[in-house]
C-alpha cells in the first residue's frame, strides 16, 4: 500500500493486517516508515516496508519486487500516497502544480504498471484512493482536484481494458477525515502548511474509513463515496450542478478560511 507510513494509509495498513494480510508498507520518510513498520509488528501484524517515491517509476518495481520477494504473490494494490495544495490556482508556481498533479496521477499509474503482471496472475485488486474533491471541484484545491477527477476516468478506462484478466479496479473517494497532526499540504510556492480548516463534526476517523477501504476491496466494489456529503456533492453535481456551484461561492464569501 502506498503512502502508509502515517494517517489513513497507515490505518487501512492496520485494517488490512488485522484482516489477516500481509503488507508492504510505503513511504518517503525513513524514520517514519520504520516506527510504522515497528509499531504494526508489535501488534502481530505481517508487514515489511519500502522505502520508494512513487512518482519514480524505477522506485516503484523496486516496491513491486519487495512485495514478491517478501510473500510471493500480489493480491492488492491500494494508491493511496498523493500530495495536497491549498492555494489559489493564479497564486501558483507551475512547478507546484506539477508536483501536485505528478503525485496524484503517476502516483497511481506507475504503481500499477509496475504491479500490472503480478495483479494479473492472482486476478487481484486495485484500488484509487480520490476524494469527494473530485466530484465537484474545489478552490484552492485545483491540481488536487484535478489529479484525483483523473483518477476515476482512468479507473473506468482500466475496468473497460482489463476486463478479460478479471482484476478488479475501484475508487474510494474518501471525505474529510481526522488528520496527524503533523499533516501539511503545499502552499502556492511550495512550502508546507497546514492544511485548511474542517469542522471536527464533519470528520470520521481515520480508523472508520479504513474500514470502508476495507470493505470495499471485499466486496470488489467500483465505486465508494465516504459520507454523507460526499454523495450529497454527486447528487448535486449530477443533477442540479447551478446549486452546487451557488453553494460553493457563497461559502467562498462567507467561510473563507475552509479554502486558505
């Protein structure tokens, strides 16, 4: 699993042991990546570690290979590892977009590709980890929005390509969830901070939606809408997207600290 050194790659990591896999955790950060590691064993839990950036390709057959050399086979594939933004797309150095996008996008691709073989031989499962930024949009948050938008027409695609090898591919697009503490996204010049504000009674916990990722790899589902307001922001988006729009502006006006 991807981007599982902390919060909800992490979690699911621990779902996903407790469930009685075995699992490669990922990450960019050594020391975090080994007390993760560390702690997941101490529960008795199956997991080894790579240390890869997976918007390197070359890194990422090198995670793949970690993956067959230390269990064997390849069942699941879960994208999850992605950077965020929070800042206005007129704000923004080019580069920083493409940092975004490049995460979200090839952060996907390239773990796939690599796995591609191996998920095909065990006719296994890949899951996208979007967000309910995807299914509308969202200021401040326009590459991230438009990596994970991207991640749903290539999952469909893939679904459509792939059907014959029985591999099964999904979309969670996960809502607002609790966050570590330490958690940052990049501002318009590319510098950490922290991420914009979320009211706490909108949030689930990082172990419920672990659980939902869970269960829809079970159940081999294409798609999963963490939340109420994520579907509620579907259904406004399919059918009445002027509300969702008017929505959107007015809490621009009004609530500008949810953007910046």
């Amino acid at each position: 699993m991807t981007g599982s050194e902390s919060g909800i790659g992490k979690a699911t990591a621990r779902a996903l042991g407790q469930a009685g896999a075995k699992v490669v955790l990922n990450g960019r950060m050594a020391d975090r990546l080994h007390r993760t590691e560390q702690e997941l064993r101490s529960e008795g839990l199956i997991v080894t570690s790579c240390l890869a950036d997976i918007t390197n390709y070359a890194d990422c057959e090198r995670l793949v290979g970690t993956a067959i050399t230390t269990f064997g086979q390849l069942d699941v594939l879960i994208a999850n590892a992605s950077i965020s933004m929070r800042a206005y797309f007129a704000d923004m150095q080019p580069d920083v977009f493409r940092q975004v996008l490049d995460s979200n996008v090839y952060g996907a691709v390239y773990p796939l590709k690599a796995a591609l073989p191996h998920l095909t031989r065990t006719r296994g499962s890949v899951t996208f980890i979007s967000s309910i930024s995807a299914l509308n949009g969202m200021p401040s948050g326009s590459a991230y929005c438009a990596g994970k938008a991207a991640l749903t027409n290539l999952a469909h695609t893939l679904r459509l390509e792939l059907d014959h090898t029985g591999i099964h591919i999904g979309v969670v697009h996960i809502g607002f969830t609790q966050n570590d503490p330490e958690k940052r996204v990049l501002d318009a010049l590319g510098q950490p901070v922290p991420i914009a504000h979320r009211p706490p009674r909108w949030q689930k916990s990082q172990a419920q939606v672990a659980a939902i990722i869970l269960k829809h790899i079970r159940r081999r589902r294409t798609r999963t809408v963490i939340s109420a307001l994520g579907w509620l922001i579907a259904i406004v988006h399919t059918y009445l997207p002027r509300v969702g729009d008017w929505v959107v502006l007015t809490t621009i006006r009004r609530m500008r600290h949810f953007y910046e």
